[in-house]
C-alpha cells in the first residue's frame, strides 16, 4: 500500500505527523508527504517539521499564493503529475484549507480513493473559505474521519453513507499529547520576560491573542475592532501577540500600525514554533483567537478561550470545553468576559471523548481493515 498525504498549511503539519508515524508502522505501508506550499515560510515549515519529527517533505509543489481559485487551480495541476507518477493506492487530507479540497479533487478524478481527517465540521458560514472546503471534500471523499459527535449527525444530515464514516478522535491532540512535555524544555517564558530561569513557571498573568481570519483582518473596521480589543484588555494583562504576516500587512494597508505599537502591555512577536506556542499557550491566563485549531487545544489544556468570531464549526469546545464563542464581535463585550476571567471566574470544561492522543492510531488501523 502506497499513501500521499497532503499538507499545505502549518495546521496540517500538527495532523498529519501523527498519521505519518501510524501508517509507516502498518506492515507493508508507505506514507509519502506532499507540501503544497500554498502558505509557505522557509524558517517556519522548517521549524515545524523539525519539530513535530517530520520527514523532509516528498515531494515540494511551491504553490505560494494568489487568489482561492488560483492557488486551486495551481495545486490542481501540479498534485495530478505527483499521482501519475506515484500511482499511490491511497491519498490521505486533512483539515480544511484550499490544498485539501484541490488534492481530494485530483484523486476523486484519478479515481484514487481518498481519506478526509477531520471531516464533518461545519461553521454553515458560507462567506467562510474553509466551509466550502470542507462541504465540498466530504461530498465526495471515500472515507471521512470524524473528530467530535457534531461531525457525525452533520455527515448524516448530508446523507452520507454510514459506511464511509467513522468517530476516530482527534489527530492534532495527539500531537500536542506527544509534544506537550517538550514544549516545556523551551525558553520562550523567559524569551518574553513571563518567567524566570529557575521556575519555568509564569511570573505575572498573561494572556496570548492570534487573529488572522479574513473576517476579521482584512477590514480596516475588523482590525479597528481587534485593536480596541488590545487598548482594554491591556489595562489589565500583559498581551502576547503572535502576529499573523496577514495582520501585519492589512495593519499598515490601513494605517493603524502606529496605533499597534503604541499599545501598552502588549508584546508582539514574529509567528513561533509549534513547542513554543504550546508552552505560550499552556501558562496563559486566557487565549483571545479567532482559529479553531486554537479552540481545540484549549480545550484539551483547560485553559479558557475566548473566540473572536460569529460562528465555530467545533461546538464541542463550547458545550464541553473552555471556549466562549463571541458572537456579535463587540469588543467591549469581549473585555468584560476576559474581565470575568481575570477575576477567576473560569468556566470549567473537561476533554471530548477519543481526544486522547491515540486518533491516528485509530485511524491507520481502520484503514487497514478497509484495505485488508
């Protein structure tokens, strides 16, 4: 058996490392990694690989970006010369940017059966990329797997056979169950002044914001929104602010970049390494995101969680975890729940089932099965 898995943004790193692992461990099974490029940044891929233990990618397709339909396409052609090359029996995708439904694509049409992991989220936010990715890869992949029981009754919902779905957990807790000891070897506490050497444990409160989603940044009003958010919160908390290369950019597009710097209390710092985040985010006071990858790490760290955005296509981060989802995007009403927070008013969640750092185990060994 000959697998492709396909990875085209740094959430795919964390989802596919483990799979790459569980499936190079079944008896006569290869994985081989494809990296689109469609997001990016040579230090950064390579921290992440290195990180997470990846191999050097296969096969490096160089996208780069450009529009949805672009870069689609661009992946589109260049993934079909891998596959008529490899001739792999299977191609595994995951999560839910535009290289996994470009790659799905490819395959269905090559009659290449396909694995979706992480399948069945829904925002039912069409004007969100991400949904029409996911909608689209679920409606004709062969075999979909489902990280939370939302998922389920959406596939079913949609009329999705049973046979092709199957409950597995989540693959990128069982990075962060694997990696979540070592991301405390390193020095970023103390890199941003939150720790001393000796304790390794957080010297002062602090929370940590990301904010990339074009909803948010791409609008002079969203990132006004996001930059009152800082100015209040930070009367009471130092922010760490990995800022996303998109934020950065619209900030100065618009002309607020001054008004970023000038924020008291806030730290900003270039996008960090997969270990590093985990430790950032492990001794924060609260998290203020607008991902959902984020959403779920939380959740399994119990840390709270306060979601920037209108809708969350992972409502078992609500209903069981951490996360407070922030509907009318009023930052006002964001700083009043962080408020509630700091005061030690912590919404207590527990962990979902099958989040256990065993997913891709599950997975690989119901692909075996399949293709025994």
């Amino acid at each position: 058996m000959k697998v492709i898995q396909v990875v085209g943004a740094r959430p795919n790193f964390m989802k596919v490392a483990p799979l790459h692992r569980a499936i190079q461990k079944l008896a006569g099974w290869t994985s081989k990694i494809v990296h689109t490029g469609q997001h990016f940044d040579a230090k950064m891929s390579d921290v992440f690989f290195t990180q997470l233990e990846l191999p050097e990618p296969d096969f490096f397709l160089g996208i780069g970006g450009g529009s949805h339909t672009e870069v689609t396409a661009k992946i589109m052609v260049a993934f079909e010369k891998i596959v008529e090359a490899e001739k792999p029996d299977l191609i595994i995708v995951v999560g839910d940017v535009t290289s996994t439904l470009a790659c799905t694509l490819v395959a269905i049409k090559m009659g290449i059966k396909v694995a979706h992991v992480e399948a069945g989220l829904r925002s039912f936010d069409r004007t969100m990329p991400e949904e029409l990715n996911r909608i689209l890869t679920d409606s004709v992949a062969d075999y979909l797997f489902v990280t939370e029981e939302s998922g389920m009754q959406h596939l079913k919902n949609e009329g999705v056979a049973d046979e092709r779905v199957f409950f597995a957990g989540n693959v990128m807790i069982d990075s962060l169950v694997r990696y979540q000891e070592k991301a405390k070897t390193t020095t970023i506490l103390e890199d941003l002044g939150l720790s001393t050497n000796d304790s390794r444990l957080a010297t002062s409160d602090y929370i940590v914001m990301t904010m990339h989603r074009p909803a948010n940044v791409d609008t002079e009003k969203g990132l006004q929104s996001i930059l009152e958010l800082i100015e209040l919160s930070s009367q009471d908390t130092k922010i760490i602010f990995p800022i996303h290369p998109r934020t950065r950019a619209h900030m100065e597009k618009f002309g607020l970049a001054d008004r970023l710097d000038q924020a008291k209390n806030l730290i900003m710092t270039e996008p960090l390494g997969y270990l590093e985040f985990i430790q950032l985010m492990s001794n924060a006071t609260a998290i203020l995101t607008d991902s959902g990858g984020i959403q779920e790490e939380t959740t399994y760290l119990g840390v709270p969680c306060l979601t920037f955005r209108d809708s969350t296509e992972r409502p078992i981060t609500v209903t069981l975890g951490t996360n407070q989802l922030l509907s009318d995007l009023d930052p006002k009403k964001t700083y009043a729940a962080l408020k509630e927070i700091l005061a030690g008013k912590v919404k207590k969640g527990s962990i979902p089932p099958l989040w256990d750092g065993k997913a891709a185990e599950r997975i690989a060994a119901k692909l075996a099965e399949i293709f025994a």
